[in-house]
C-alpha cells in the first residue's frame, strides 16, 4: 500500500491564505457485489449523498471554481482507522482484566466501571495521538484545474486573473 485515496472537490472559497474545498462524499457500494445485505449500503441510501467542506492553507494558488483532487495517503488512513478501533477496544478489555489481577473477587458493578473507563481512557489516546499525527492525516491537493485556463473572461468574473 502506497497510492493515495483520492476524492474530487470545487473550491468555495479562496483567498491570499486559505481555500475552502466542497466534497460531495462518495461511496463505493455502487461497484460492490454484497450492497444488498451490506449495513453500509442502506445507510448510505438513507443519508443520501451530502457534502462536506474543508480548509486547506491556499499554497497552491487555488482560486473560487477550481476543480481539485484531494489525496490522503491511504496507509495514514488505514493506521488512523486502526487506533480508532483497536486501542479503545483494548482499553474496555484490558484495564477490567488487569482490575481481576490486581483486586481478585472485585465485584462484576466495579469491573463494568473499569472497561467503560479503559474505554475513555483509549478515546483519549487516540485523540491524543491524532493530534501529533495530524499533519499525516491532512488531505492535500494532488491536482487542479484552474478557473484561468477556462479563459480570461471566466477568470475575470471569478476574481481570478
């Protein structure tokens, strides 16, 4: 794994600064062969497609129109889906059995306490650590299409000469 997911955007939004890029959130259930009897197939059908903005640092000269290709790599994605998961999990199952260790013949009402506060405890290092990471996770602009070679009359009313 070394490629990038890639999703398309129109910049909304731009200045000397910033960009603001909307992206219509896709799904992949089109191409799938299991979307019938999928969960994720029904609730993408029920939430519909909706779009969402980000706010990029405008070091690309990006302009209000451009049509743009955002990447993220896709081994940032797969470890920040990893954490998401795993350490949380782990925390629910290891800090109660670590309580059963320590305090044997705890009662089962303190041990539901111990797994709900691992629980916390793993959300919170995988906030803790996203933050660190969080210039792995930051999409960034693989391609673009520029409103200028649309045309100077197109650029001009856009604001981009």
């Amino acid at each position: 794994m070394s490629g990038w997911i890639e999703e398309q955007g129109v910049v909304v939004a731009a200045d000397d600064a910033w960009a603001t890029i909307r992206v219509l959130r896709q799904s992949t259930c089109g191409s799938c062969s299991a979307r019938s009897g999928c969960g994720n197939g029904v609730l993408s059908e029920v939430l519909g497609r909706r779009s969402m903005e980000i706010r990029l640092a405008n070091s690309y000269g990006l302009c209000f129109g451009d049509r743009v290709t955002l990447g993220i790599s896709d081994r940032a994605l797969v470890s920040g889906a990893l954490a998401m998961y795993l350490l949380p999990l782990l925390g629910l199952i290891l800090v109660p059995a670590f309580l059963t260790l320590v305090l044997p013949g705890v009662g089962e009402g303190w041990l539901i306490l111990a797994g709900l506060g691992g629980f916390g405890l793993g959300l919170m290092g995988v906030r803790g650590w996203l933050r660190r990471e969080r210039q792995r996770f930051a999409p960034v602009v693989l391609a673009h299409d520029s409103v200028s070679r649309q045309g100077p009359r197109e650029a001009r009313i856009l604001g981009c000469d």
